[in-house]
C-alpha cells in the first residue's frame, strides 16, 4: 500500500461508511457489485494485461484498501492482499477448430456455445463472490480466454471504491499500462481528496439541513402500475429495456427545444409520468456525482444520492424549467448526504422507491493497442437497491437505458408499461412543448397496489425489510436496505438476561437501569440531545451511520460488548441498546 491512501489521512468518506455500516447489518451484499466487461478481440498478450492491472492497482490503492472501526471512526488501511488479476482459458482445445468464409462448422458452433456459457457462468461467479470489507480487497481482476483471439476482461469492485465514472478511469489507465506508457502518480493523493471533501461536507452541513428541511418527507409509498407493494430494500433484481432510440431522439429534442440538459429533461418527464399515475407529490432520487477538478481521474465512490421533489403542473416547458432550477439548486448541496443534514433517516439502500442514475459519457472509447475493445458501460449486477430504477449512459456512441427492477414489487408488465410510457411521453413533449400537461401522451391513473405485500421470510423466520411478517404482510417497509435483520433481543430483566456477568454487575432491575442510564448518556453526548426517552428512535433523534458506529465504539469500551448493527436497523434505541448489553452479560 503506497503513502497516497493513508497520507495522514486515513480516514473513510461518508459514502464509504454508509455502505460499509449497510454491509456490516446484513443489509448489502451483490447491490453493491459494480462489474465492468471489455471484450478484447486481437492478439492480446496476457502477461502484459495482466501486469496493467497491477499497474493500475498502484496507481489507485483504494482498490486495495481495508476498513476498520477505530474509535468509532471508519478507517482505510492496507489490504491483507492485493485484488487478484488472474488468466483463465475458456477454450481448452475447442477454439482451434477452423472456419470457412462466415460459415461455422457445427462443431464450432458447439464449442462456441459451450465457452459462451463458460463466461457466462464465470461473470455470474464473479458478480456473485462476496467481499469482506475488513479484510479486503474490495476489487478483482479476471482475464479469460474465449477464442485464440478473443478474451473477456472483467473487473468487479464494490461501490465502496468505486462509481460510474471510476470505470472510465481505470478502462483508460489500463489502455496505458497494456500499452507500455507509464502511470503517473494521481496530483491528489486519495487521502487529501477525502479530506476535502469531508471539510466541504462540514462547512456545508447547517446550509444543506436548511434546504432539505421542507423539501424532504420520508414518502414510502408510489403508485405505479402492476404495483405488488413499494420496497426501499436491496433485493434480487430484473431488467426491462427501453427503446434507446426513441428515447434518446425524445430527450435530444427536447432538451434542444427547451434549453435544458438531457438529464434535466429525463428528470421532468419521469416526474411528468409519476404524477401521471397519481402521484400527487413525486420524489426520486437522483445518484449526483461529487467529484471536483481535483478528483476526475480518481477511482472511488465520489457521488451521492440525493431526493428530487415536485409537483408537476402547468404546461411541459414551463414545468421542464421549474426542474432545471430545482435541479441546481440541489446540485449546491450535492456532497451532503441526506441523512447527515437531517434526522429520521435510518440506513437503507435507496432513500425512495423510484430512482434514477444518468451518465454522459463524452470522452473516447478505451484505445488498448492491437486490440478491439467493446465495453459493457451498463453492466447489470443482478440486484436492485429499490422498487424501480432507471439506469441511462448517455455516450458517443449511443445511448443505453434500462429499468432495474425488484420483480417482488412491481410485475414485469407492469415495468414494461413504464418503459413504454415514458418514451411516449418523451415524444409527445418533443412534439408539442408548450402543452399542459393534461393534453400531452399520458397513460390512465393506477389504483394502487394489486395486492398486498407478501411477507417474505429469511431462513430464520423473520420477514424482509427489518419487519415482523405481519409488519411486511400489511405492505410496510420501514427499514429499507436490510435483508436478513434479527429480532430485538428479549426484554431486559427477564429469566435470560438475569444473572451476573465477569464483573458481577448483575442482570436484574437495578444493573438495568444503570445500563440505561449510561447509554443514555452516551447518546445525549454523542446526538447534542438533553432529553431523550428509552423508545426514542436514534434517526428521528438526528442520528446517522457515523453516530451507529459510535455508539458502538463507547459500549465496546464500556461493557466490552459489540453492539450488532443489525440492532440498529431493528430497535434504534436506547431501550434495544440496553436489552442487548443486558442480554450479552
């Protein structure tokens, strides 16, 4: 690990600790999975791909970086080993057979077949292979062979160390350094980048609470079509695509027309659609990028997702321009996170049911010598962190899009009929601008969900999303994000939290309420909070990852017991706080 990690700064960002609490409660996993694919036809030579991605590696150390908890701070440290780069040969002696002209001999194509779905079955792998955060490396490399000259580069790093514009950044330095050029060390080293942005976060912080504090209320519900019940939690995910033609023909035209951005005009007709269905107040968060000048060829996780609100009305143009102003004005506090401006946040995946990534890419395809490269800029990890995302690269090349989507939440008809609504929309905006609304391609209300949520148990017994079943049976979701959380832990003072420990404090009302008592104090001191009740929930308090984390710190130095975070996705309190030192005594 080189100094430009850990130069006297060491500590993690927010969106690092907010993912790593999110996978420390169970609660991550392949949502956070960022795979990148580079199918490389030519004489590639593996030594040297090989030896780039090493080169790569030491450029951009946070790939190989582990987190660990210090005195409840999140730290960046040296991995225990560095991410693997490692050749595989998919094609034994099945890719020597010939071809003639364009036609393929049958037993070619057999043996094509069987390596496409060898690299099939290893990207999945790959994708589904869990990183340990703590340990590290949170990347891998895999170079597999396909054809005598044709190979799959596949990079899957956790979002952790990674973002959208990370792939551009590591597919060009990997062009260098496959290409003999060498990599000069970044102008800012990652520790000062961190730094500096959590100095802005700081200065920013009262500024971005006085923005959010009107604008945001914790709306978990949407109506949408084929609606089963709204989800806020990471889960196994589907894919619907979109017509990329017609809708990057729709949104050309009407950013063109209006004067807005691309961005801005997909912004207005998703919020235009959604309130179509009868959604009378919209929100759906937007992943914004953080970086800065001093940041655009670092590999990390510099974005943050941020809600966007309206209330659609009046004439397509006039509501397109009401949007690109709030956009801006959203864009002011873009490193703030939410839950770090304002309380009532607990962790979760996504801060709504509907979301929305959108990339422009403007710069060239990857060049690596000798080679052909094709990359697959939008590659689906097989998870979805919400009800509905929609997922846009906007290159030179073309445009892409697609919806993500929780199939336990919404039916695939249901998110094919989005799909198609929202390019209908896109064209007849394009068509007719200074419409009202009400006479532009709009589809009919829904009438809310089908039917009620289905409770989904773990393995051992508990229902999905942090709830009791009958809690996720009724359609509730209250701690989004959370996969496999456990249950609070039997009332303190009961038969099995009596008793004493080591020390001889005892389990019984007195040694309770002493408990109590001192983790109340902990709480008071770490959330600015006098008065605060043993039921009163850490998030509605103002608490946020970084007050879990510790919270935690100060019980492990107190009792010598480790808090699970799953309690804080369960029973934020200082009740369930109690109950678990009382229970682990």
């Amino acid at each position: 690990m080189t100094a430009s990690l850990v130069d006297e700064w060491d500590r993690a960002s927010l969106a690092q600790h907010g993912m790593w609490v999110t996978e420390r409660a169970g609660a991550g996993g392949r949502v956070y999975a960022m795979p990148l694919a580079v199918r490389l036809d030519g004489p590639l030579d593996v030594d040297a791909m090989l030896a780039a991605c090493a080169a790569v590696v030491a450029r951009h150390p946070v790939l190989a970086a582990a987190m660990t908890e210090r005195e409840g701070l999140l730290r960046l440290l040296p991995g225990r080993t560095p991410p693997p780069a490692r050749f595989t040969d998919l094609i034994g002696g099945a890719g020597t057979a010939e071809t003639t002209g364009t036609i393929r001999t049958t037993e070619t194509a057999d043996a094509a077949e069987v390596v496409d779905a060898a690299a099939a079955e290893l990207v999945e792998a790959e994708i589904a292979r869990p990183f340990d955060l703590e340990a590290g490396p949170p990347a891998r490399f895999t170079l597999a062979r396909l054809a005598p000259e044709r190979h799959l580069l596949l990079l899957v790093a956790h979002h952790a160390v990674f973002d959208g514009m990370s792939k551009d950044v590591v597919l060009a330095d990997l062009a260098a350094a496959y290409g003999g050029r060498a990599l000069a060390p970044l102008a800012v080293p990652y520790g000062e980048a961190a730094r500096a942005e959590q100095d802005r976060v700081d200065a920013g912080l009262a500024a971005a609470a006085e923005f959010w504090r009107e604008r945001w209320h914790d709306d978990r519900e949407v109506l949408l079509p084929g609606l089963v019940a709204p989800s806020l939690r990471a889960a196994p995910g589907e894919t619907v695509g979109l017509d990329a033609a017609a809708l990057g023909s729709g949104l050309a035209a009407v950013a063109e027309g209006l004067g807005v951005t691309r961005f801005e005009a997909l912004m207005t007709a998703l919020h235009v659609l959604l309130h179509a269905y009868g959604n009378e107040r919209v929100a759906v968060a937007a992943d914004l990028s953080t970086r800065t000048e001093g940041t655009r060829d670092h590999v990390g996780p510099f974005v943050n997702e941020l809600p966007v609100v309206s209330a659609p009305h009046g004439t397509f143009a006039g509501f397109a321009r009401e949007t690109r102003e709030e956009l801006r004005a959203v864009y002011l506090h873009r490193e703030v996170p939410l839950a770090r401006a304002l309380g009532g946040i607990s962790p979760r995946s996504a801060l709504t049911p509907v979301s929305v990534s959108y990339r422009r890419r403007t710069g060239p395809a990857p060049a690596f010598d000798g080679l052909d490269a094709s990359v697959d800029w939008a590659m689906f990890n097989g998870a979805v962190r919400n009800t509905l995302h929609l997922q846009v690269v906007d290159a030179p090349e073309g445009l892409s899009a697609r919806l993500l989507f929780n199939p336990r939440a919404i039916g695939r008809a249901g998110c094919e009929s989005v799909a198609a609504d929202l390019v209908a929309l896109l064209r007849g905006a394009a068509a007719r601008p200074d419409a009202p609304l009400g006479e532009l391609p709009l589809p009919p209300r829904v009438q809310g969900p089908a039917v009620a949520a289905p409770a989904v148990p773990d393995p051992a017994g508990k229902a999905a999303d942090g709830e009791t079943a009958a809690g996720a049976a009724a359609g509730t979701d209250s701690t989004a994000g959370s996969d496999d959380t456990a249950g609070p832990d039997d009332t303190a003072g009961s038969d099995d939290t009596a008793g004493s420990d080591a020390t001889g404090s005892g389990g019984g009302p007195d040694a309770t309420a002493e408990i109590t008592a001192e983790v109340t104090a902990i709480w008071r001191e770490l959330l600015g909070v006098d008065e605060i009740e043993p039921d009163d929930d850490l998030f509605d308090l103002g608490g946020h990852s970084l007050t879990i984390t510790q919270i935690i710190s100060r019980v492990r130095d107190r009792y010598g017991v480790e808090l699970s975070f799953e309690l804080f996705i369960d029973t934020p309190t200082v009740a369930g706080v109690t109950g678990e030192i009382a229970g682990s005594r």
